[in-house]
C-alpha cells in the first residue's frame, strides 16, 4: 500500500541527528520517494535551490523552528516536520502551526508518506 507512494517525488531530509535523519531517508525510500539530506540550517537552505517538493524538517536543529521554514516558505518548499527531540514540543508545535508547516505525530511508515504526499498535493 505505502510502496510506490511516493514515486518521483524530491525529498529533503534536515536532521543534524545521524540516526533520525537516516529513519527518515529509509522511509522516503522505501516508499519510492527520492532523497537528499542536509546536516544543518545552512545545508537545508542551500538544498532548497535542487528544488525538492517537500522538506522533512527535524525542528530540533539549530533553525529548525524559524529560520529553515522562512527559508522553505520562501521556495515554495511544503515542510512536514517532527517535534521528538525537540526540549519544548508544545511550544514548538503552536509557532509551527502558525505557518503552513504540517507535523508528523510518529514515524509509522503509512503516516509518514502519506502526509508527505498530502502536502505535496496542498502546496499545488
């Protein structure tokens, strides 16, 4: 059902987490979806000129909350991000909830690619 879910679809994943960021690669590939990944606010910023269609965001990443997704509205980059390491997720979840950012609440393998392809679907 998810295999295939994601066919031709560019996406970037932000976690200066290794093992995280690695989680969601796997996913994205898994389900068909082609990946980069970025290690840093820097590294995502720059990315956005590959023109992805959607952004994987580990909030907890120095910029993650306010300087990646201004630079992800700015390219007209859709973000799905995830709120588990980050020290004040609530906090975190009601400043992403005022832009256009949706969140992931697990790492289920349907979840995930499934929100990905409804922001992708949104953003058209």
């Amino acid at each position: 059902m998810f295999e295939g879910s994601l066919d031709g679809l560019r996406v970037l994943v932000a976690s200066d987490h290794f093992e995280l960021g690695l989680l969601f690669a796997t996913i994205v590939g898994v389900c068909g979806g082609i990946v980069d990944r970025a290690f840093s606010a820097d590294d995502t910023l720059s990315a956005f000129a590959k023109r992805p269609h959607v952004l994987v965001l580990d909030v907890a990443m120095a910029g993650g909350v306010d300087l990646v997704p201004l630079g992800a509205e700015q390219a007209k980059v859709p973000v799905v991000a995830f709120l588990f390491r980050h020290e004040d997720p609530a906090g975190a979840a009601a400043r992403l909830r005022a832009s256009k950012v949706r969140l992931l609440p697990s790492t289920d393998l349907f979840q995930v690619c499934t929100t990905l392809r409804r922001a992708v679907a949104e953003a058209a």
